[in-house]
C-alpha cells in the first residue's frame, strides 16, 4: 500500500497470507508470496511500522510524557516547565527506512522506522559505506542511509507534515480505521467542482448501500455510522497541494481507495460541509464513501494465582450452564456463558451417557468438554524450549494462544488461525499454505516484529486492487506467516485468516510488547537478530 494513502505512509507486506477472507481469484495472486533472499528482497518483505512519540509537529525538540506526568525528551532528559533540546535526529519521509547493523546495504536490516518518525542519531558526522553516499549512526545501534528518503531537518516537509500524523503508540488501536465502498484520494483540499468531476465515476452516494448484511470477515466490524469531521483541520491543508514523500503521485486526485480495501486514518475534518479523512500518507478520502469499523473490546486474560489453569475458553456462540442432579443426570440452568468468555475449571470431569462434563469453579456448575477449549498447564515443553524461556503456545484446533515462561503460564486468549484449518501434510512450502489459508505447524522464533504494516496479496511496490492499512502489532515467525492485531473482525476463536493468528488489537498489543525482541522507543520495527536479540519462540500445533 505504498502508491496511495495508507499505502505510502507505511511499508508494505508481501503477502496474503494475513489478508483473511478473500476471494478464489485473490487466493491465486497470494499463492506465491515474495521469499527471503537478498537483503533488498528482506527488506521490501518485512515493513515498517508505527510511529515515535513525536507530539510536537515536525520539532527535532518535541518531548513525550512519561507516566509520572513529567515531559522527557528524546534523548531521555527530564524536563519540567523549559523543554530539554533533544539530541539531533534522523527521520523517515520515504515508505519505510531501514537500519542496517553496519552501514552497508549489503546487510540485513535489523528495524526500521516509519514516515514522520525520527531515531536518535550517536554521531552528528556521516560515515562512508556501501550502497549509500551517506551513512549515520543512531542508537541504540546501527546505521541508517541519507539516501533522500531520510532528513536530517525534521522542520521541512513533507516530515513536518507525516510528523502530524503519526499513530498513538498508546493505544491498542494507534489509528481509526474504516472499509472502503471505493473512494478517490485526494492530494488537496478538492472545491465542489473537482469533486463533482472526479466522482462522476464512482456510485452515487445514494446508490451506496449502508444496511447490509457482511459479504465477507473484512467486513463484519463495519459500521453504518455517520463520521463526524469534529478534528481540527491539519495545518497543510489550508495550501495549495499537500505535501509528498518520494515517488509519490502529484495531482488533486492522487489515487484511489478500491472497494473492500481497509484504510487507516488520524482525524475526521469538516470542509465545506463534508467530511474527509485525512490519511498517514496525506491524502484526504471522503468520509462518505467508506464504513467506519467498530473496534473490539475484546482481551485475554492474565494468568494469575487468582485464574490459574485450567481454564475454558467459549467459542463461536453462548454455552449452557448445567447442574448435577442427585441421581447423577444433568440438566441445563437455564442461563449461559456468554461467547468469547472464559470459564474456570477445577480438572474434575464426569463421563456420563457418552458425554464428559468438565466441573467449573462456579459453585455447582458443569459445561460440556465440547463446547469449550480448554487451556492447561502444558504436559512437557515444545522440543527445545528451555524451562525458563518464554514462549507462545498456539493451537489451531483450540483457537487458543497463550504465554509460557517455561511451565508458568502468563496470559491466555482466542485467536483465529488460517480459514484452510490444520494443513494436510503435503501442504509444506509457503505456497501451498497460503493458497490453502493454512497457518503453518511447527516451532519457530519471531523473526521481525513491526508495530504496524500494510497488507496486500499483490506483489507490486504499488497495489491498486486489494490493502489491510496499517495493520496493527504485527510479529513474523514464518515469512509471510505473522500473529497481528485485525481490527475488521471479533470471531477470534474461529478460523478465519489466509494463514496468519488474528488477535484483538487489544490482545496483539500485550503480546507485541510481552514477546522478544524488545523494539527500542523510536524504532517501528525490529529484527528477532543476535544483535537485537533472539526472538520469542512460536510452537503452533493442532
């Protein structure tokens, strides 16, 4: 999603295997995602993602508030009343800017950060280097490329300008998000005029259906609400054409959102009495044309000595509550658990007329085994797993991932593996898997964790068909294979990805920051690299 909006602001994942629902025809064009190989081919496949804390618009100076209240800058300098200078900075106006572990381009990358974001520089004088005329160092390692898709003048444009925009880094949710019925995406504030000629092409805004019944998983959180354009203006948009990152196109219509593709936004804005939405990558897209998502209050729980393991997670739709009777039998309460929630067991079961009732710690009350997936204390660890070493445990039969440091478990939820099911197993190479919408069995580590990506089964730089925006929490294991956030669906627990573990943003954010490696403040993006360190290992099993 470079070209475009959403697309420009943020790097691009060469896969389709994340994209969920799609049709046989986008299956195809995803069954063949971009491999690993050279470190440009790495780099293109892996992204970037969210932004820095850079509250104050464009300003080598800005600072960020910590949790005590008090500003500190970026160097890491207290400040109270009088902001502190910050140490100068490098930033990003290009769609993703690598940081290689020495300035070569021959290396592989090792993080990234985003358009608007800048990273601490170690040394103010470039460096010599390979595949670049300018290197600089920056902390808390590496080198970055002064290749014209970096500044050093965090003032200028088009950095001022994508400074303005960047996610909250505080939230699960770091933009608003919406479904595209097909919409143009402006370069500049359009006059009725141009509105008038552009949109002649698409549907009348009357002819846009708002009640509907979701034709696909991507569709299931959006909403037929009205977007109130109550945000401030942004500071650009009183000029003329709004400012661009390299390569991208000019014009009042720069690109176009198509239908069933999911955009990413900062704020809603009123001009002349409708509302647009102002993109990370500066564009405007009529509010109108597209449905807001709902976002998800769904979240895991925390495992603790007061909800230790086992526990029961209900899927897909509410479960009956049951009682023992005297003589043994069982009979329903009348009430339920609710969907997406989880009930505590004692480990007792009860076989009873060819069914198993599992004892809850509800006084009294029993739920079927088969209308929960149960999460337990694992029996030994996965091959290789060390007994103090966290890892993640995800069962595609279960629809369950949970955190493990060693046996201990930290953290339990439902997620949703790929729509395919459990992979047969001729399924082996990233091909088959994703044709198949199967996420792949085995052990392995996080190899690259980015804060947010854009998603496409295309494989051009520039997709014109088909992008998820911005997709929050993302963390890689197996090239295209990641668990990320989905902000376009809530039926976690139920199979439902083209290969990827969908998690509630809320859930994907915990995670993110639980798992290795640790991704320093100012990056969007870090490698699982022994100079960054190992990451957390993935057992996904049945």
């Amino acid at each position: 999603m470079r070209p475009i909006l959403l697309l420009a602001a943020m790097p691009l994942l060469w896969v389709a295997a994340c994209s969920g629902d799609r049709s046989s025809s986008q299956r195809q064009s995803a069954a063949a995602p971009r491999p690993t190989v050279d470190p440009g081919a790495h780099a293109k496949s892996l992204d970037a993602g969210v932004g820095e804390a850079n509250p104050t618009v464009g300003d080598a100076s800005a600072s960020a508030t910590g949790a005590d209240g008090a500003a500190t800058a970026a160097d890491g300098a207290a400040t109270v009343g009088e902001r502190a200078v910050s140490r100068p900075r490098i930033g990003s106006i290009g769609r993703v800017t690598w940081i290689y572990p020495r300035p070569s381009r021959k290396s592989e990358p090792i993080g990234s950060i985003r358009p608007g974001t800048a990273v601490t520089l170690r040394a103010t004088e470039p460096l010599q280097g390979e595949g670049c005329p300018r290197w600089y160092e920056v902390e808390p390692r590496g080198f970055v490329c002064f290749d014209g898709k970096a500044t050093l003048d965090l003032d200028k444009e088009p950095f001022k300008a994508l400074a303005s925009l960047v996610p909250d880094r505080t939230s699960a949710f770091p933009y608003r998000y919406a479904y595209s019925t097909g919409a143009p995406m402006y370069g500049r504030v359009p006059d009725a005029d141009q509105q008038a000629r552009i949109e002649r092409g698409y549907r009348r805004l009357d002819k846009i259906p708002r009640h509907h019944k979701p034709r696909s998983g991507h569709e299931e959180l959006a909403t037929d609400d009205t977007i109130a354009g109550a945000d401030p203006n942004p500071y650009f948009a009183s000029s003329g054409e709004f400012p661009r990152m390299p390569g991208q196109r000019a014009g009042t219509l720069r690109w176009e959102i198509p239908e069933g593709a999911m955009l990413s936004y900062r704020s809603a804005i009123d001009v002349g009495g409708r509302v647009f939405l102002v993109s990370p990558d500066l564009s405007l897209v009529s509010a109108d044309r597209v449905r807001p998502f709902r976002p998800s209050s769904f979240r895991g729980l925390e495992l603790t000595a007061e909800t230790p393991l086992p526990i029961g997670w209900i899927r897909k739709e509410a479960k009956a509550k049951y009682r023992k009777a005297d003589d043994g039998s069982f009979a329903p309460t009348g009430d339920h658990w609710p969907v997406r929630t989880w009930v505590g067991l004692t480990g007792q079961k009860v076989e009873k007329g060819g069914t198993t009732w599992l004892e809850t710690r509800d006084q009294g009350l029993f739920i079927k085994a088969s209308d929960v997936s149960v999460v337990d204390l694992p029996g030994q660890l996965p091959f290789s797993v060390a007994p103090d070493e966290k890892w993640i445990d995800a069962s595609i039969d279960k629809g369950t991932l949970t955190l493990y440091v060693g046996s201990k478990p930290v953290f339990s939820t439902l997620m949703s593996p790929g729509a395919g099911g459990v992979p047969p197993a001729t399924a082996k190479t990233n091909e088959e898997l994703v044709k198949g919408s199967h996420t792949p069995l085995g052990i392995y580590r996080i190899n690259y964790k980015v804060r947010e990506t854009t998603m496409t089964p295309e494989k051009t730089p520039f997709p014109e068909k088909s992008w998820i925006a911005d997709v929050p929490y993302t963390l890689y294991f197996r090239m295209p294979f990641a668990i990320h956030g989905a902000y376009w669906h809530e039926d976690f627990g139920q199979p439902k990805s083209g290969g990827c573990i969908n998690l509630s943003p809320i859930d994907a954010r915990y995670v993110f920051d639980w798992v290795e490696p640790k991704i320093p403040d100012e990056w969007s993006g870090v490698s699982g690299a022994p100079a960054t360190g190992l990451g957390t290992k993935v057992f996904i099993h049945r």
